[in-house]
C-alpha cells in the first residue's frame, strides 16, 4: 500500500452522478499521510466538493477525504454564518453537515462524518450565500446582539401585522441548513424484523467482547454497529489485547464471530430507539456507501429487533471545552484527530495545538508526532504532566503550557494561532498552530439506556454522567458504562455478555475475557473559558456559553427552559458534543451541582432517521392495502371510474362514450333500473355468520329490534347501537336455519362491527351458544334491480325455482340452484326502492356472475351500475346512510325509534333513554328540496329558519346527503333539521359559507320516490 | 413490543387493539323487572363512562383482531407498560359456550 503514489491512474470508471466535472484534474491529496491507515490506495476514488473535483479512497468517509485534501472549511453555521469546519470523526458530528447527492436524491444535513466516499460522490456545503468562502449571510454576525437565546420571542413581537408579512417570510429563508429534494424518493426503503437474545450495541471492544462471551456460551446474538467497520476505537487508538496489535486482536475476533452460526454481524446499522419489552429500532444504511442503490435493493432498512437482553457498548462521546472561538475551522476533537491520522491516513493540521485537562488527550501528541508533524504546544490546566505522558515531553521536545486557551485566531481558511493564557499568572501568549486539538473529557453515551426516562448518575471520578436504571433487560458495559480503560472494557463487556446469554439460558462456556492494560484516566473538569469573543457550546445551533448564562439571569434555570429558549441540543445532532457542555455552564451559572441541574429527557431516534425510512414501502399505491370487489377486473374491463371507499375500490360509474360528465352516465344508470334493470356489486357490505343454538338470542342484544322471532327464510332490517345509545350501524341479517342467521354491516363499519359482536359474544354474553365467522370476502353479493330484474333472474336460475311474489316474497331468503349447478343465495330485498333481489355465489364466481348477468340481461337493456346511481337511488327513497349514521344520531333521529323493542334488553337501550338523546328539539331526518328548482342542493350546507341572520343562534341542522333525482328533476337531499319532523312543507332558509351560497328549501319527507312502496314488493 | 396471545404466542403489539379497563360489569337487569328506570340509568351511567385512572396495574380489554379475533384481558402495568399476564376473555376460543355462572 505504501508504494502507492497520487499520480496512480484512477482505475475506475467515470463518476455515475453527472455533473462532477470530467477532466479537470482532481486537487491532490495535499494532506494524505503515508502511513498504513484502513484506506485501500489501490481503489482510488473521485468526488466533488461545492463543485471542486477531489480524490479519495475506498475506506474513507467524505470527511477524512477532505481533510486528506486539506479542505478545512465546510460550512456556514445556521444562525451567525461563521465559518465552520469538522469537529469530529463519529456520528455526533455538530458541524460538518454537507448537501449530499443531486436532484431528487439530494439530502441536506448528511455528516460528512459518517458518510462513506463513493466513486462520483457529489457533496455542497450549506448555509452560504453565494459561496462558501464569501457569504453574505455572515453580516448576522453584526447583529449578534440580536441573535441572542429567545431572540423570536424578543424581536418579532410587533407589531402584529409584521409578522406574516415581514418576519415569518424572513425567519423561514434564514433558518434551516441545507435544501431537501423537491421531487419524490426515486429510492425504495425497507422494514424487517429480527429476534435474537442477546444484543449488543455497538463493536468497539466491550461490544465485541460481549458479542464473544454470548456467542460462545450459545445465545442468538445479534450485534449492531453503525460504522462500516468493527472495531470502535480500537480502528483508532490500536493498543495490545492478549498480547497482539489491537487490529490484528481484532481480525482474530472478528473471524471468530464471524465462524459462530449463532452471530450476526449488522454493520452500518445504528440503534436509534428502545422501545417496551424488549423492542430494538435500527437503521441500516444499506446503500448509502454508493452512487444509487443496486436494481431492487433498497436504500435503507429498518430493524425492529427482539431481544430478551440487551447489552449497550455504545462508547463514549469526547466533548469539547467551551472558549472563545472554539468553532473556528480546525479546531477539532483530540481523538478524531487521532481517527484521521491513524485510521484514514489524512492529517488535519502540520502544527498541531493540544488543548486537554484529562490523560486521554495526551495520546493525541504520538499520533501526531509519529505522522511527521509537530505537536507546537499542549496546553492542560492541570499544572502537571500525567506521570504516563511525561517521557513524551522528553521524546518530542514538548512544550508544555499550565494554563488554558482564551482565544483562537483564524478566518475561512481555519485556524492560525491560538491564545494561551497562564493559569497561575494570567499572561497570555500567541501561539501559531493550523489545528487546534481539544480533549475536555469523555462522556459516556448514556442516551440508548435514559429513552425509559433512565436518570443517568453523575460520577465525579471521570466527571461525567454514566447510566442510571437502565431500561428491564439491558446491561450497559464499557466506556457507555464509564469504564474508560481498553482492559477495562474487554473485562466489562465479556461479563456483561457472558451475564446476559446465562439470562437467556445458554449453557456453553463464554470462555476468558481478553486482557489489555488499564490506562490511567485523571481529569479534572474544565467546562468554560472565561473571555471575551463568542464561546460556542451547541455548535450547530450557535448557542453560546453568554446564551447560557443569559438564560438563567432571564429564569430559565430548568434544564428543559434552558433547552427550549437557547435551543440549546435541539439540532439534529441532539446535542450529542453540547448538552452536557450546557448543563455544567448553567450549574455555576446558578450555583448548583451539575448532578442538581440535571440532564433533559432523552428521547429517540438517537440518530436522524429519513421519514421514507420509517415509510418503508407503505407509500403511494401500497400506502395501505387495496380490496377489489369480486368483479373489480369485469368492471374495470367495462370501463368503470374507481371511488376508493376505504380499502375498497368500488365501480362509481361506468360512462358511456358521448356522455359529457358524470352526472349524465349517473342518470343514465338510474333511469335505466327505474325503467328496465341494472346490477351493482355490493360485495364490499360486511357479512357475518352467525350460528349457535343462542344465534337469535344473540341478535336481540345486539339488535334494537328483534331477531329471534324472524322467520327462517326471511330477511330483516336491523339497526345496532353503541352502549351510550347512539346508532352504530345498520343492515339485513337473513334467517337461513333455525341456528343460521347471515348478518351483513356497512361498508365502513365491517370491521369495527365485527370486533363489537365479538366483544358481545366473548365478553358480554359467554353464556351464549353462537359463534360468529368473518364472511365478507368468501361471498360475491350483487344486487339486481329493476323491474325486470324477476325477468332477466329467472334466466339464470334452474327452471324450476320458482320466484314470483308467492313463490319468494318481498324479505325473502332462500338458496337457489344457478343453471349450470352453482348453489345461490338469493335475497329479496331492496335498497333502491325498485323489485331487487341481491344474488350471492361463492367470491371465484363473481366475475362470471356479472358477465352473465351481462349476456342474460341484453334483451332487457341490462346495465352494470356504480355507487352513485346506489346512492341517489337510496335517497330518492329516503334511506339513511354513513352521512346520517355520523356518530351522533339516536334510532329516532333517523326515524327509526319505533324499531326499538321495548319487550327486551339491548345494547345502548337504557343510555338512549336519556333525556338529551330523547329530547323533542333533536335534529332529525328530512328531506330537502331547493324551492328554485334549478338550485343545486350542497351537501354541508346549513339550515336556518327562512329570512333569519346565519349565526350560531339561528343554526337548525345541515344538509348531510344531496343527489339530482332523475325522477324529480331536481336535486334533492337529507338532512338533520331540529323538529324537522313537524315541519313538513315548511320553507327554510339554506346557507352555505363554504361557497357564499343563500337560497330557500322545502322541508319534506324524505321519502321521495313511491312513499308507499309499491314497486319494491313488485 | 410483544403481547403474548394466549393462543396464537407472543405477536407484535400492532395485531392488538386496546379497549380499555376490565373492570365495570354491563349492568344486568330485567325489562320492567321492577328495578326503579333511575337506578338501572345510573348503573349505566357508571358503567359506560366512569373509569378510574390508574397508575400501576391494572386489568385491561384488548383485542388480537390482527390474529385470533379473540378478546383478551391483560394485566398490565400502566406505568412502565409491562404486561403481567395475558388471558382470554370468558368466551373467547370457546369450542362450547361456557354456561352462565361457570
């Protein structure tokens, strides 16, 4: 690898994303060590910055291929615009936050950080106007004073009317980072299921330690890791376990994991959520390392793992140390330097500052050394060198200063010199350094075992949080647990695995935990340095330590008020470098501990999850399941216009060539059953069988009327209730044997009903002998109507049934031989008010049903129709509906109160006695008809006495069913219109806000059509 | 999370719908049984809507209508939503119906 050099040609082919400019000559990799690293120089690779062609290699992320290009400036903060380089080298990353992708895959806030390097990979920074080094936007810094915590609230007050004109116009083009793709995810995401008893978040080597102590011991194991790599710090910081290099430990471990059946190794899979009993989230970014994903692989996925134990090894997060400019490009975490460096061979800066008040920050001044640069300085407040550290300030010559860093010094191009000021004695001086190194100490990642409202433990020792009562089944093991040591980590994470397969029941032996030394870890707390200059904690929502600090003055000392006026851990980064930064600077702000001030409620996701993600295929045509009537394709075939009734598609009309709108093919279907006769599928009504030796007793309690003195052989209107008395829902349920009854429900309500008999049956009514089958989709129902409907039946039924009005009268219900030898059930019931029979056969013969009815009906003139002729058809004759069955009407309101029996016990009796339900001024049901009869009726439309002011004094119900009666000539409706009842023949007045609508109705029957019901008895 | 079905084993939560507390009884009585109308309301009354809101276990309605349609009662933590234990309602999978008072 070493013999590589840059003048290599690129082997591979040109860049899939187009716009990376062809041919002009890729900068160098100005800052790409020679070092090994876990790059592959063989693969190299080409991408684009803000339009500038770069090289990279496989193994990089865009990241460090940009610090390995010396690209130090990548982006312009979100409230201030000042110039912002990457401060990280993990998935906490606050500040390097790059439009990734083009067009419609174009995603803003994508972290440089964790955003693997593909061949053409296209990245623009944000937040800049027009450019990144020049941006305009950058004059806020000015008005600084302005931006401080809670400046909306401060400054768009008044006057009113500024607001929607001036300030939101104003606020929604500053705010956000970043533009999303304005056309649809041309990508597909996926959802999947995983169960396993024991999982481990996070490979770093307390996670692979558990991952080997369960695996051995014979546990199902699945262990997550974000990265694309195993192997957490130890890809950095390397070390000797067992005696071996870290990384050649690791390979050792990772082949292990990798021969036990038992593990699954999920990498570039983040745990974002724990949820209740055991129930894991995870996305797994499984395209996101290419151009676009494969043909019909997925872009993402997400997991939802079950797991009886759970074992967090998540890490630990470095925080930063709040000075004046601290957010200057190139001032970066010590240990993500030591990621570029070690890992990815990129090194951040030739002269290297070091600013550190624990142990572990001093790591950092080897790697830089042995990478050939130069450690200028290395400032800790502590005064003293750590004992382990100090043969390195012989080894290097190191100059060590006891003070801390007051202020940074820099432009676009990142940082030039620091100022160090003298702990003991105040003095400053100027050093001059290209990158500024930070190490304030770690923070455990307590974030995955506080989502149950876990408090986590203030630990003065390694002054942190560590977690506190860890959700029921989790284990929390290594530095996530505080334990910052590599031996203490392989010891943590071994026990924590070998504890949680034992929990599970595993019998095998988890074998001995690897053994590293226990580096000694010292800190003392430095949060803030006092100065002058902005002092960033939350860099991606540029909140400062004077926000802060303002915020309590201004009574915002609760840690959640600190959150909400500063904003303070609300980006997308949660706060993951900030939160902790901000509670320790309000605790002396306000003269509490930092255990005192507390920590705010962590909640998932713990990572940004894309929405589409959470989607997964359920969008567009599979946003929910689809539902086709038995002759939806014959329908189709006949040219049917689709309405989507719920899950349902349903034939709303069927037009007719020449025909100039809807209402011309509507009309035309019902005057052609009012005349002749048509057919409808009606199969979407819900069908229920009911049987039991108790069937007819059931359905006298579920029912208003009564079911058990219905004749075999008959069908019954019945109406049902909810408990508090109003009207549930409606249908025919047919007596086909003494213990056979075959309820059917609306079209909405199948399903709710169902769960509501059942209720009845198992809960209610144990003592019953019935039980109830779900029917609805065995059983294709057409409705036949018309007068001629007798005539075009008797063709299709063996001769010998016999069905004239003395053979199969009006409610009658009998099988019913087809010829061909199909068994039928045949109903004689009506819902358009003409002689109609509804046929019901087996679903698989729906289809031939209606191109029979098609070819049998063709002397009569035959025609299929939709659910809007049903529908005017049924208020023609005044038959409540959905629009009248809404959820607040009793029995009486609909004019159905004599059905209640009063011999017997039901459902919703006793509560729609009450007096309000009961009352003689309840809106009830009408009929409607505009007095200008050329006025079309609305549905929605209110009701108010004639020449009465519109208003809520006046209000006396609504329009709630409209229709153009073919048969009137007019449109008509229903309605609920108070004591409507009584004022038949009275003209009220109409009023319709929606569309500035005033006109005068009749009050009529709503019964428009034969009120005496002559034609439906045939 | 899972909810252990008695007869179908521990399915995902989202087959399951949620009623509520188990514990008011339908109120029996008989039409013009004697009982004043007055006191059979108010019996409903509570029935329907009164409900206490507890914090801890409780005995809860569920219903697995994405699996056995059968009406389950859990007992359930409220708190930290564990759930105790999961039966079946009285009628629920009942081969032959139960006889009253069994």
């Amino acid at each position: 690898m070493s013999g590589y050099s840059q003048s290599e040609p690129l082997a591979r082919t040109a860049p899939i994303e187009a716009n990376v400019r062809k041919g002009a000559k890729p900068a160098s990799q100005s800052h790409r060590l020679p070092g090994d690293g876990i790059i592959d120089r063989r693969s190299p690779l080409q991408f684009s910055f803000d339009g500038k062609t770069m090289t990279g290699f496989a193994g990089d992320t865009l990241a460090s291929a940009l610090v390995a290009n010396g690209v130090k400036l990548v982006g312009r903060s979100f409230k201030y615009h000042r110039p912002r380089g990457i401060v990280t080298a993990g998935s906490e990353e606050p500040s390097a936050l790059v439009e990734m992708r083009t067009g419609a895959r174009r995603e803003p806030n994508t972290r440089a950080t964790t955003q693997e390097l593909y061949d053409g990979l296209i990245a623009n920074s944000q937040n800049r106007w027009p450019s990144l080094r020049r941006d305009l936007m950058s004059i806020n810094q000015l008005f600084a004073p302005i931006f401080v915590a809670g400046f909306y609230y401060k400054t768009f007050m008044w006057p009113a009317r500024f607001w929607e004109a001036i300030y939101e116009p104003m606020i929604r083009r500053a705010a956000g980072l970043g533009k999303s793709a304005e056309l649809p995810d041309p990508d597909h995401y996926d959802k999947a299921w995983a169960h396993c008893d024991v999982l481990v978040v996070g490979a770093g080597p307390a996670g692979l330690s558990a991952a080997l102590a369960a695996g051995r011991a014979g546990s199902r194991v699945i262990l997550v890791e974000e990265d694309s790599l195993i192997g957490g710090r130890l890809l950095s910081d390397g070390g000797e376990i067992d005696g071996l290099d870290a990384r050649e430990w690791l390979r050792r471990a990772t082949r292990e994991l990798v021969s036990l059946p038992n593990v699954r190794i999920m990498t570039r899979t983040a745990l974002f959520g724990v949820y209740d009993g055991g129930t894991y989230a995870a996305l797994e970014r499984v395209s996101d390392n290419v151009a676009m994903p494969d043909r019909h692989q997925v872009r993402q996925r997400i997991w939802r793992i079950v797991a009886r134990r759970s074992v967090v090894t998540a890490g630990a997060i470095e925080r930063p140390i709040v000075f004046s400019g601290n957010d200057r490009p190139g001032v970066m975490m010590a240990s993500a330097v030591r990621t570029y460096v070690n890992r990815f061979a990129a090194l951040p800066g030739k002269r290297v500052a070091l600013f550190t008040n624990n142990d572990d920050g001093w790591r950092t001044v080897e790697t830089i050394e042995r990478a050939g640069a130069h450690v200028v300085a290395v400032i800790d407040p502590r005064h003293e060198v750590p004992v382990q550290y100090q043969r390195l300030v012989d080894t290097y010559d190191l100059r060590v200063l006891a003070g801390v860093v007051s202020d940074v010094k820099g432009g676009v191009d990142g940082v030039r010199s620091i100022v160090v000021t003298n702990g003991k004695n105040g003095l400053t001086q100027r050093i001059d350094t290209d990158c500024l190194a930070v190490s304030g100490g770690w923070n455990p990642n307590v974030g995955l075992s506080c989502f149950h409202r876990g408090k986590p433990i203030w630990r003065e020792d390694i002054a942190a949080f560590v977690p506190g009562n860890a959700p029921k089944g989790m284990a929390t093991a290594g530095a996530a647990n505080g334990e910052l040591s590599l031996g203490a980590c392989l010891r943590d994470g071994h026990s924590a695995g070998a504890r949680a397969a034992a929990e599970c029941g595993a019998v095998g032996k988890p074998g001995e935990a690897s053994k590293a030394d226990d580096e000694a870890y010292s800190i003392t707390p430095l949060w803030h340095v006092k100065g002058k200059g902005k002092a960033f904690v939350d860099f991606q929502h540029d909140v400062t330590a004077s926000d802060v600090t303002l915020a309590q003055r201004e009574g915002f000392e609760s840690v959640e008020h600190l959150k909400r006026y500063t904003t303070l851990g609300m980006a997308t980064d949660q706060g993951k470098t900030s939160n902790i930064n901000g509670l320790a600077i309000m605790a002396e702000a306000s003269g509490r501990t930092i255990p005192e001030t507390g920590t705010t409620i962590y909640r998932p996701p713990y990572a940004p999850v894309a929405i589409g993600a959470f989607a997964g295929h359920h969008r567009d045509e599979n946003f929910h399941a689809t539902r086709l009537t038995p002759s939806h394709h014959w329908a189709a075939r006949h040219g049917a216009v689709f309405v989507d009734t719920g899950l349902w598609k349903r034939a709303q009309w069927y037009p007719r060539a020449g025909e100039k709108d809807w209402l011309e093919s509507v009309t035309r279907e019902v005057l052609a059953v009012r005349n002749g006769v048509g057919f409808c599928d009606v199969s979407t009504l819900g069908k229920v069988d009911v049987r039991g030796a108790d069937a007819g007793a059931f359905l006298d309690r579920v029912y208003i009327n009564a079911f058990s003195s219905l004749a075999v052989g008959k069908a019954r209107y019945g109406l049902m209730l909810r408990e508090d008395g109003i009207v549930m829902d409606d249908g025919t349920t047919s007596r086909l044997a003494e213990d056979h009854y075959f309820l059917t429900t609306t079209t909405a309500k199948a399903g709710p009903v169902m769960q509501h008999l059942e209720f009845c049956r198992q809960v209610l009514f144990p003592e019953l002998d019935v039980q109830l089958t779900s029917a609805t989709d065995q059983w294709a129902q057409l409705s036949i109507a018309g007068p001629n409907a007798r005539k075009l039946l008797q063709a299709l039924v063996d001769p010998s049934e016999d069905l004239t009005n003395e053979g199969f009268p009006f409610m009658g219900v009998r099988e019913v031989q087809l010829r061909g030898g199909v068994t039928a059930r045949l109903f004689r019931i009506s819902f358009s008010g003409e002689m109609a029979f509804e046929i019901s056969v087996p679903a698989r013969y729906g289809a031939a049903m209606a191109e029979n009815l098609m070819i049998a009906g063709k002397p009569y003139g035959v025609t299929p129709y939709g659910t809007e002729a049903l529908g005017v058809m049924r208020i023609e004759k005044g038959h409540v509906a959905g629009p009248e069955l809404n959820g607040t009407t009793t029995a009486d309101d609909l004019g159905l109160g004599k059905m209640m029996s009063k011999k017997k016990d039901f459902i919703g009796r006793v509560m729609a006695g009450r007096e309000a339900l009961t009352a003689p001024n309840r809106q009830v049901v009408v009929g409607i008809k505009p007095v200008d009869r050329a006025r079309r009726l609305r549905s929605g439309a209110h009701v108010i006495p004639k020449g009465a002011i519109p208003g809520p004094q006046t209000d006396q119900g609504y329009v709630t069913s409209v229709c153009f009666s073919p048969m009137l000539d007019q449109w008509i409706g229903l309605g609920l219109v108070e004591r409507g009842r009584e004022r038949t023949g009275e003209i009220v007045g109409i009023h319709d806000p929606l569309r500035t609508e005033d006109y005068e109705a009749e009050i009529c029957s709503p019964v428009f059509y034969d009120p005496e019901g002559v034609r439906q008895r045939g | 999370m899972r909810i252990a079905c008695p007869f179908c084993g521990e399915r995902e939560n989202g087959e399951f719908t949620y009623l509520g507390d188990a514990a008011p009884k339908r109120p029996n009585f008989v039409v013009d049984g004697g009982e004043s109308p007055e006191r059979i309301e108010d019996a409903f009354y509570d029935y329907v809507y009164l409900r206490d809101n507890l914090a801890g276990v409780m005995r809860e309605y569920w219903y697995h209508g994405g699996g056995c349609r059968s009406w389950l009662v859990a007992e359930r933590n409220t708190v930290t939503h564990e759930f105790i234990a999961v039966t079946a309602a009285p009628g629920a999978g009942a081969a032959s119906a139960m006889r009253a008072g069994e």
